[in-house]
C-alpha cells in the first residue's frame, strides 16, 4: 500500500516536529513530507493535518484556506476539543476529518489511512477528555501541560482572557483556571513576567518556513520547498 503524504499545518516547530516525531516508526504507511509553519501548503499532499496548537480550532478562516488549496486532497483537524458540536461545526466548514490528539501513534496512523480512503471522518478514541499521549509542545520540560501551554503561548501573543476563551472554545473560568496553574509551574506572579518567560522559552509562534537536513534512517522524511 502507498504511504500516505502529510503536510503538518502550525505556527510551532516543536509541536510539528513533535507529530513527527510520533510517526516515525510509519513512514512506511504514513509519511510527512512537508512543515507549513504559517505557510501555504506548496507540495501536493493526500492530507494537511492542521494542528490547531494556539490557533484557531479549525471552524474558521484557516480550514477554509487548506480547503481551498489544490495541492491538498483532504483536509483533517488534529485537535483536543471533543465536543460533538463544534466537531460538526468543523466538518461543516470543509473539513474531511477530525482526529483526537489523545490517540497513540498506531491509532493516528489508522485515523489517518481510513478517512484517505473515506471509510472514516471522525476519530475521538472514545473518550469525552483525551490523555496526551504523543507529541510535544513548548514549555514540556518545564512541567506545562499542552492545554497550559497553549493558554500561554496565546498569552504571549498578546490576545486577552476573553479572546484566548473565544479562540480555545473553553470558557473564561477554565482559562483563568489554566493561567493561575501555569504561573505557578513557571514560577510568575504577573502576566508581564509570564509573557517575559514565553519570549524566553519559545512561546513565540515560528513564522518562517524551516530549512531541514536529510532524513535519518528511521525517521519521519521532510521535505520543504523553497
């Protein structure tokens, strides 16, 4: 069987190459050839999985681009938000597929295969909150957890508590929730340090596309056009 082509769509080099890093071991069944780090997706793909790691959760602007592209076959959300309607909501706007980030690689890959073909359109694991698995984030070794992280990577954007709940689709008492969590992993009291510590530990969104050496045996192949 030929391996399915991933583009991996996010404004984050360590989330992408987290995903990577994941597939590694199906490259034989599944395999990225091409980082879009708040990029057009320029090489033909089967399917751009846009990870939506302090960005849109999909039901917006940024599906409707990927959509629109047509280098790109399918389009599918890689996201920890389960709720059944913005799902919907998400598969309305164009989308092909939505797969859980709590899934383990093996089940990725299945999630992956199955909606190329259309068999499948959602994968969820079954469960109504995802254990993370796989994969990584900025602020990992700290302690964070991704949902932490991605609170602070949008407070270091700049954007307020109302926008971060509007963004994320969690609701202002769980972002506060998450803020006073995080402020006490890193060790800051106020939102002007915190935003200091994420300039500082890479909570700045990479916006330029990446130049990557030749693959290792093993390892997930990347290819970027220039």
């Amino acid at each position: 069987m030929t391996a399915v082509h991933i583009a991996l769509v996010n404004d984050y080099e360590v989330v992408a190459r987290g995903v990577v890093g994941m597939l590694r071991t199906y490259q034989n069944r599944v395999r990225v050839v091409e980082l879009d780090l708040n990029k057009r997706v320029d090489e033909r793909v089967d399917i751009a999985l846009y990870d939506t790691f302090a960005g849109t959760q999909g039901d917006r602007a940024a599906i409707a681009q990927l959509t629109s592209n047509p280098a790109v076959r399918a389009v599918v959300v890689y996201s920890w938000n389960l709720d059944p309607t913005h799902i919907a909501t998400v598969l309305n706007n164009g989308a092909d597929g939505y797969i859980s980030k709590g899934l383990p690689a093996s089940q990725l890959v299945k999630a992956l295969e199955a909606i190329y073909a259309g068999t499948e359109r959602v994968h969820t694991g079954g469960v109504s909150i995802p254990t993370i698995i796989g994969g990584d984030w900025p602020g990992r070794e700290e302690g964070l957890t991704e949902r932490e992280a991605e609170v602070l990577a949008l407070i270091t954007q700049g954007l307020s508590n109302v926008e971060i709940a509007q963004r994320t689709h969690l609701s202002i008492n769980s972002i506060k929730t998450y803020i006073r969590s995080c402020y006490r992993t890193i060790g800051v009291a106020s939102r002007t340090n915190a935003v200091l510590w994420g300039i500082e530990h890479g909570f700045r969104p990479d916006r330029l596309r990446i130049e990557h050496p030749e693959p290792s045996p093993g390892t997930a192949e990347i290819t970027v056009n220039a």
